[in-house]
C-alpha cells in the first residue's frame, strides 16, 4: 500500500468532492449500431444527410398530375377537361410526359412526370374513357412534396447527443442510415463481496441474507445507459478480492462492489485496492452511504458501495450514476426535482449530509413530503418513498410545513390515487384489487392504527384503516377527538374477529392470555388496534396477577420482535418461529392454524374530507357498499357492520 | 371477399371507435424470466414473501452485542468494563452466547448471539486486552434489526402491475426470488408494403424512398414494451402480401403493415385482409392516418398504418400503442399532456379530428404551442416537435392566445435553454457547439430571417437569427419597427459575404444574376435574407430588361425549387442537380466550389427583452463577443462587425 493513498484513509470527503475524485474517468466511445438496434442510444456524432428527401418532386395526393394553367378557370358548372395520357404508380419510373392539354393519373408518393408541376385531387375530378374532367383550379407546386423540400442533401438533421426515441429513428432511415454511431455503453463489472450474502434463490444458511445490491444496481446500470456484467459473490477474503478486481478492470469500462463495509472487511478492501491500484475516496459525509471506497484499478474507476442495499443504491445514484450517464452519452435527466412542504417534523444528525427517503402526497396547498422511515438497512423503504429530500451537514430540524426539495427516483411521479395508511388488514387487499379493476391505484403503508390517525391529522394519508379500541372499551371513533382530528370522517368497515393463534392442534394448550408468560410470541407494531388490544389484555393480567406490567411481558419471549401484518404473525407460527400471536381469526382459519377468541374488532376508515370529492374515493365508498365487497368480505371470515 | 367485410369499406369511424375495434384482443400472457433480466417488465402476480428479511436479529452497527441492562449507568466518567467472550463477523453463525458481564465483538450485518439484546456503537467503546469499556448506555433493541423488521414472511412485497426498476428489483432480491412472473412481451411482426420503399443502406432507384416506418414503428414498439420482429419490405401484390400476412399473422400476436395507402394499393390490401381474415375499420376520420385499416387474421389483430412517417408514427401511438402496453403490462403513461397558449391562429380542417404536432416553449404566461408545419408527409417535423394538439371535427380556428391542451410525446418536456428560429446559418451550428460545451441546449428551427422576426413577435422564439435586407438598403434594423417588434433588442451578429455559387471551375461561365436565366438553380425558402436578396436582384435585372417579373423568374428552372439550408443548395450543385444557387462564400469555400460575390451581409440576432436575464440567454451574449467564436468565425470566412 502506498503513503499517498494511505493518508486518505478516513478522511471524509463532501459528496461533491467524491464526484469530483472521478471526473478523469469522464470519457465516452463510440460505436456503430445497426439501425433497428439504436432505440434508447445517444448519437455520438451529428447526422448530415447525404441524399434530399424526399429525392424527387412527388405527389402528396392520389389525382392527376397536371400543368397548373391547364386547369385555370376550371369550376363545377365548366370543367376543364384534359386527355388522360398515362398512370403511374408509387415507385414507377414516369415514362410519360405531361404535355398541354394532357393529364396523368398519380397515386400519392408517386415521383411527378416531366412537364406537369401541380396535382389535381382525384375528390375533384371525374373521368369518362380517355378523358378526366377538373372540377377545380390547382396553382403551380400544389399537392407536390418537392425534392429535399423535407431534408436537403448536406442538412444537419440531428446533432450530436440527441437521444433516440421513434421521432428521430424516422430522420435516421429516411435519410438512409443503416448504421447509426452512437456512444458505446460501458460495460460494468458488478462484485458483491461479503461472507453473509447468498444468491437469490439459494437456501439461506443462519447468518445470511439474499444478494440485494447486484441485482439492484445491475437495474440501475440499464437504467443509466450501461451494461450489467454479473461477477457473482466474492468472499472477503484478500486473495479472492484481488483475483475478482485484478480481472473485472481489464474488462470492464468501471468496476461496481458492494458490500464488505464493516470496519474489518473494509480495511481489507482498502488495502486490496490501494495494492492493486489507488485509493481515491474513503468514506463520504453523508448518510446513508458514509462507508464508500472510491479508486482506481487498470486505469479503471473503482466504486466500492456500501452493504446496505438503500445506502448501495443512493450511493450509487449519487456517484457511479452520473458517471454511467456521461460514458453512454445520456443526458442528465431533467425536472428531476419537485418542491413539497415537509409533512413533519424531522430530526436530523449533524456533522454529515443526510439522504431523507420521502414519500410525496398532493395536499390543497400543492405536495407533502412524509419521511419513509424503516430503520438502517431496510429494503423497503426505498419502494415505498418517491424520493429524498438533502438536509445539508449543518441542518438539525426541518420544521414541519416548511418547504423542501425533493429528487425524485422518476422522472414522473406515479401518485396513488389513494394512499392509504394504518393498520394492514386483509381487506385492504380486496379493496385494492376491486380497485385495481376500476382503473384506480392504491399505496397502502401499514404503519398501524395510530400511525393511521396521525397521517390523517397531518394531512398525509388520504384514508387511514384503523382498529383501535379506546379505554373506554370504544373502537376508532373516540379518537377522532382525543387526537385533534376535525377535517375526517369515519366510514363504518367491517368486523374481524381477534384472538390469539396458535399452531395447528394448540400442542401447548394455551386457552387464553394468562397462558402467554413463557412461551414464544410473535408481537405486532406498536400503535396497532391488535397491539393495543395485546397490551390492555396483558395489564389486566399483570393487574390481577398483581406484578408489574413491565417484568410480565419480560417473561413473554419475542414481545418486542414486531410483525407488520397479520399474516406474518401466521407464518412465524408455522414456521415454528413462534408458539402464539394475536391476530384476527380469518388468519388461523386460512393458515390452518388453531384460534383461541378474544373480542370482535371494528375496523374502520377514517378519510380526510378535501378528498371525499376525488374519483378514486367515491369508487372506495362505492366498494366498501358493494356485493362483490360483500362476498369477499365472507371468504375471509369479515362481516359488514350492522 | 366476404360481404360482411365488404359493407364497411369507405365507412369511416372515429378514433375511438377504432381503438373500440381492437378491446376483442386485450389479452396478457405471463412468463418467468430470471432476476437479472426483469429491468422495466412488469410483475404479472403479487409477490409474497417466502422468508423473512433479515432472517435473523442481526447487528446494524459495528460494535459490540451486550445485555443492554449491563450498559445501564455507563458515562464518559464512569464507563461500565464488560469482558470480551469472542468476535462475530457478518455470515457466521455465532458459537458465542453473551452471559451477563461480558460482550461481544460484532460487525454490522451480523447475527446476533444469543443473551444480547443491544449493540454498543464502536465509537461509544474503547478496548483494553480482554476487556471493552462502554462509555454510554444502550437501551434494549439499540442498533438490532429484529428478524422479518423489514420483510415479514408472507407479507405482500409488491402487486401485481408494478413496473420493475431497481427499487423494487432491491425486494425481488431481497426475498430470495430467481425468477420473476412478468407479462410476456408481445412479439410484434412488422411488414413495410409499397412499390416505392427501400430499405435504408441500399441506393435508391429513381422514384424510391427510404423506409421509415419500419425502423420507426420498431423503436415505438419496443417504447411501448413489445419486441419488433421485422418481415421486411413487400411489394403491393396480393399473394405477396396474403403469404406475409399468413406467416406473420401465425408467429406473432400483432401484425402491423405500414404503407400502400393510395387508392389502388389500399384496396388490394383490403381485399386481402377480408380474404385471409376480416375487416374491422377501414379508414379513421382523423388527420393525419385517415387511410388506416384494422383487421384480423388467424385470430390475431392487423393493423394496416398509413403510408407518411408521420401519420403512421400517429396512428400507432392512438391505436396500436395502447394495445401492446396492455398486453406487456405497461401502465398507460401519466402526465402527458400539458396546457399551453396557441403561439398563432390555426385553421383546422372541418370534418374530421386533426392531431396537430406542435412545439412548446416557455414564456412569461407559461407555455406556448407553436405549430410545426411542414408540408404533409415530412419526416422531420414530428423531430421538432414536443407533442400534438386534438382539434375536434367541428372546430375551424383555434384563435392565438387561446388554451390548447398538448399531448406530449414524451412524459418529460425537454426544454431547449434556448430556441432560435430564423436563417440557417452555419454560425449557429458553432455557437450550438459552444453552448453545449457550457452545458446549455440550443433547438434552432430553419424557417428564413422573416420567419424568424415573426416568431419573436409571438414571443416564441428567445433568439432569431436574421439577414433581411430592407428596400433602403439597411439589413435587419428596419424590420423591428416596420414589423411592429417592441419587446425585443438587435444584437449585431457578423458579416457575411452574399453572392453566386457554382460548380468548381465556374464551366458555364456565370458572371451575374443577368447569366441566370436559361440555367438550372435551386433557390432558397420564401422570407429568407438570401432569398429575398435574390428577388432585389432579380427584380433590378427585369426592370433593366423590361421583361415582367414573372416572366423572367419562368425562365429560370428550380426557382422553386426551396433548400432550407445554405450547404443543402452546395450539396446540389455539387450532385450536378443545379448550376447555380444564391448563398455566402464560406459554403463555396468550404465545398471548393466557385462563388461570384454580389454584396456583405449582416447577420444579426433578435432577442426576447423577456429571455435576457436568463443562463442561457447570457451565455449567449458572452459566446458572441468570445475569442473562441471570433477563430471559429474566420474559419468560416465570416468576420465580427466592426
């Protein structure tokens, strides 16, 4: 390893300036490409034509082709009548000449005869035998497509860096390339690197997890104008490491890995990196992403990404992306950014640029921004944000209401045209499909029943899912008003019937919630209704019992491993992960589980008035009272309210 | 040919009713492809999870794993000393258990040993031999992603009809999935019909054309998520078509013919089709691609485009587009329209729906629609243009100011930084150059220096270069008053010189404008600073001879003959097509051909008062008064005023 690299070790570069570490790899070649392959290629070089089009004077219409003053003072009542001296169809040779006094018949795209300089509508004429009688004046050159009236021989018809899309692959064939030169897409050499991944695919041994980041920026590769070379799993091992570089930079334009960000398996890559080449960058002061390696190896640009598939991702986009875009000659995408208040209130880190995962919503004052927030390293939360709003190193809080920018993952913006938020249930399922088939779409993000209410008042959601039961022993309404909520209305749902599953057969005999302490449970988020329920069973049990609530749910095992959805709770018990849970009973009934019954649950929704008026939440209402809502209600063991 | 199909000959439909046509063939099919390869398709089934993600409770930092009630009371001051008990890295299966009273060094991504609950940050620890001091406390769940946080087993990850991109590619992969369900591509056979088409590379033979719609029609088809099989070219015979028609009609799940769309060839087409299948729409009231037939044969659909790039680029993105995005899955594009202010008064055609193709730009109002008219069956204006106008059978004029609705091509407007519209000049070409090296996008639409003084007065235009010389003598000043421009400044351009070119050697020894007559020239477009030039001339030399005007220009072959370009009229006399052509030296020069100088020229700009505090607009001006453009210029043969 050499002094020069050695002494970037730690050293935290802005993200502008990791960009900048890369700025000599900015390079672009060039290929040919047959012509029905160019679709989605940048043009390397600008496009002069090398013939006229079209190459000849030819008629736009199907009539007769005609010296203009042959037909002058032609109408209706006196036509001109004119010899009909020959035919000639699209890609004849004309042997004939239109001489005074004579006509040809012409079909549109037909090349003009010698002597006639206008052509007649065949609408506005008749013929009887040999002769065509003109029922209307022509002037000279109309319905003629004169030569090179389109392109002349020698225009410039497309420049250099033009993306090509059908409009300007019909310039590149009238013109009559065959090839097309364009910049080459650089090939890029993926690596995951790191002893817990697995492929897709593959049985996942204890400790490991499915290989995300390949897959992931292999898309994003495409995306960006280049092509994916798959290098597989590599260990971390300094050998094996070496070996997949050493091999990857002489084949590829730039070398991507991922992964082997932990403090010991990234010194090792360092090393490796600086030995077989040079350490440009390590380490970015932003989050997520900080632990990235930049350098250079054969001449190539080296990309170490971080192991988390979001940080792999925005680090990718951020660094290898734009670099991506510059070999394949794609331009920089455009309006890639919308401005949006800030949904709530975020708290930020100091000292580092922070990437925010956001989702976006339309509100009566324009867009709202809510953050995604699932925890470092989770997957999901990039599918559900639109994307992220920057929050510079010295930023602490962004206030609610205060306005953001957010770069978004798309060019456009698919919004739902519902987004429902709150607890996860079944029926949300059903509800989308019937959706679905109306033509409408639905983002459902289950973040429980209290995270339901909350979005409501913060004018997130459009529609929440709620199931939770006030003190009081009341589901949903009470909470309209204990939580401040004036713009909603709650619409009745239907009811599900809680209680706790076991596995099939209840093999340890459990009859209710007392049974719970020393067993293995499967619990579910915080602010859901089953949640709630879960902990109002367990202080009463705690109560008559007469401990504390907190040492009670310390004798439960898996209290605080947090299930999303109902039926995750029905696969940890199959699974054996899990001896109970509490659930609804159409869970237990389709998974074949036992149920022990707890209450009937009412599961509600509570929707923000501004959008009682929008089409997708009319079809909602019109759904929650249809037959078809009704039937498919009954197969998961619901009932409709009342 | 059956009656049945034989009835509705002639009958046009509307649009709609020929998209109606067509609903009998909304059909998907499924297939599974692998992981790598399911960039931009689309998932046919819901994708639950088989496993949870993470697997296992798994460290998120590096660290150490500890009881987090060990850690409870530890401060800078005060750091609690747990014994080190062994190491995991990410991937092993701890054989560790943590006991009270000791840790466990653990990297980020790791499975957490059994006793821990937490994990120290590296950062809040120092170590001393067997011994890691804590320096802050740690609360239970700290830095652990419990089992299935992320992905519970049997959560619904992703929906049927989600378009994949690397964002959900991430949770196809994290759920350990190799092959994904998608829609099948539809493979769309396409077969180009005329007598007049070759296939671009080849030489055109006199009459013949370059096929565009094939290549055209191809990168839509693929655009819309289908797979382009090309059938070639078939000549407009009936058992040529009927045996191309079989074989496609057998293979591939659309048929798309383009072409043979004059009256003959038509007919046989439609003979055909009702002869090995059945027609369903012949002719769509719609301007352009009235001359579309719709069928079906061997049960799969036809469509016959028109013949014109343009009208068939129409026609299948209105009625063969939706079709394949519905069987490959694809969402129908969102947000493609736009409002905008027509730029002029616009005759339409009554009787049927016009599709207009119009360009936009940005103006103080918002955006103006501006109408790219080229003459029926011109390539080149779908490439300048950003979408179309719908103008309803009924409506005759749509007034200037009036709002317009655009459809866009592409779901992103790409706004050139600046749209100069005027005289071609080959300056432009370098200051385009310059500006792309600054980062800034010229369009520059030719369409002469009146043109382009016009198009400032609309506000369309941000610059407009031009060369008109008054009847006084003065070039380009005059016209901003007599044209009525106020809101616009001259910016003096250069100094071209203006006169005769001819072939190398000058062989029919041309002197002067009076030596014209009796030669071949090719002219340039109405309303250009050339052209009008040249009509001063002339009109001087009619009035010397005392011929008519008219008269004169008679005797002078190709005067209508209208090259939009200064090198597109070298390029003739070059080919030997004319013996003469008005234009500036630099094109002589540069083309080694002779030139007999008539007058200098000033080439000038006209920009928008309201366009000059822009980027773009400055980087202009500075390009203007550059060194570089001065050398670029007098390679050129130009020179700055003054």
């Amino acid at each position: 390893m050499s002094n020069s690299s050695r002494k970037e070790f730690r050293t935290l570069v802005s993200l502008e300036d990791a960009r900048k570490a890369l700025l000599p790899f900015y390079k672009t070649a060039e290929e040919q490409v047959p012509l029905p392959e160019c679709y989605g290629r940048t043009l390397a070089r600008n496009i002069a034509s090398r013939v006229d089009v079209p190459g000849f004077d030819r008629a736009s219409m199907d009539g007769f082709a005609v010296k203009a003053r042959d037909t002058w003072g032609a109408d209706e009542a006196e036509p001109r009548s004119l010899r009909i001296a020959g035919i000639i169809h699209a890609g004849d040779t004309p042997a004939v000449k239109v001489e005074p006094g004579t006509a040809v018949e012409i079909a549109t795209g037909a090349m003009m005869p010698e002597g006639a300089n206008a052509v007649v509508m065949v609408e506005q004429t008749d013929t009887e035998g040999d002769t065509v009688n003109i029922r209307k004046p022509v002037s000279p050159g109309e319905n003629v497509m004169h030569a090179g009236a389109d392109v002349m021989q020698g225009e410039l018809v497309l420049r250099k860096g033009t993306r090509l899309t059908s409009r300007e692959i019909s310039v590149l064939a009238a013109v009559g390339l065959k090839e097309v030169p364009v910049y080459r897409r650089p090939g890029v050499a993926i690596i995951s690197t790191g002893n817990e991944i697995a492929s897709p695919g593959e049985p996942l041994k204890p400790g490991q997890i499915y290989d995300v980041n390949a897959y992931a920026v292999g898309a994003g590769v495409i995306e960006n104008g280049g092509e994916p070379c798959y290098y597989g799993i590599v260990r971390d091992e300094p050998d094996a490491f070496r070996k997949a570089l050493l091999d990857a930079s002489t084949k590829a334009d730039l070398v991507l890995t991922s992964g082997s960000t932990s403090a010991g398996a990234s010194d090792m890559m360092f090393s490796t990196v600086g030995g077989v080449g040079k350490v440009l960058v390590h380490g970015i002061k932003i989050k997520p992403g900080k632990p990235t390696i930049i350098g250079e190896a054969n001449g190539r640009p080296f990309i170490g990404l971080p192991g988390y598939p979001s940080s792999a991702l925005t680090i990718f986009n951020e660094v290898a992306a734009p670099l991506i875009r510059h070999m394949s000659g794609h331009p920089e995408p455009e309006r890639s950014t919308v401005k949006a208040k800030m949904a709530l209130t975020l708290q930020s880190e100091a000292g580092r640029e922070v990437l925010q995962p956001v989702g976006l919503t339309r509100t009566k004052d324009g867009l709202a921004a809510y953050p995604i927030e699932k925890g470092s390293g989770a997957v999901t939360s990039l599918r559900d944000a639109d994307g992220y709003v920057e929050i510079g190193e010295d930023v602490h809080v962004i206030e609610e209401g205060s306005e953001v920018e957010v770069r978004l993952f798309s060019p456009v913006i698919s919004f739902p045209d519902l987004l429902i938020i709150g607890s996860h249930c079944l029926g949300i399922d059903v509800i989308t499909d019937l959706m679905g088939e109306k033509g409408f779409t639905v983002r459902s993000i289950n973040v429980g029943s209290l995270g339901g209410f909350r979005s409501i008042r913060k004018g997130v959601a459009d529609v929440a899912g709620v199931h939770l039961l006030d003190e009081s022993g009341v589901y949903n309404e009470p909470f309209l008003k204990s939580l401040g909520i004036g713009d909603a209305t709650l619409v009745k749902g239907y009811i599900r019937e809680q209680g706790i599953i076991v596995a099939r057969g209840n093999p340890l005999h459990i009859r209710g919630i007392a049974d719970l302490p020393g067993k293995r449970i499967v619990n579910r988020t915080k602010g859901s209704g089953t949640r709630t329920l879960f902990d109002m069973e367990l202080r009463k049990l705690a109560a008559e019992k007469g401990v504390p609530f907190e040492k009670l749910i310390e004798s439960i095992r898996g209290y605080d491993v947090e299930a999303k959805t109902h039926s995750a709770v029905a696969a940890a018990i199959i699974a054996g992960k899990a001896d109970a849970g509490l659930g609804i009973k159409t869970v237990a009934v389709q998974n074949r589980l036992d149920f022990i019954p707890l209450r009937d649950e009412e599961y509600d929704f509570v929707i923000r008035k501004e959008v009682l008026d929008r089409p997708a939440t009319k079809a909602f209402l019109e759904i929650l009272k249809s037959k078809e809502f009704d039937a498919e209600l009954q197969n998961l063991g619901y009932r409709l309210k009342i």
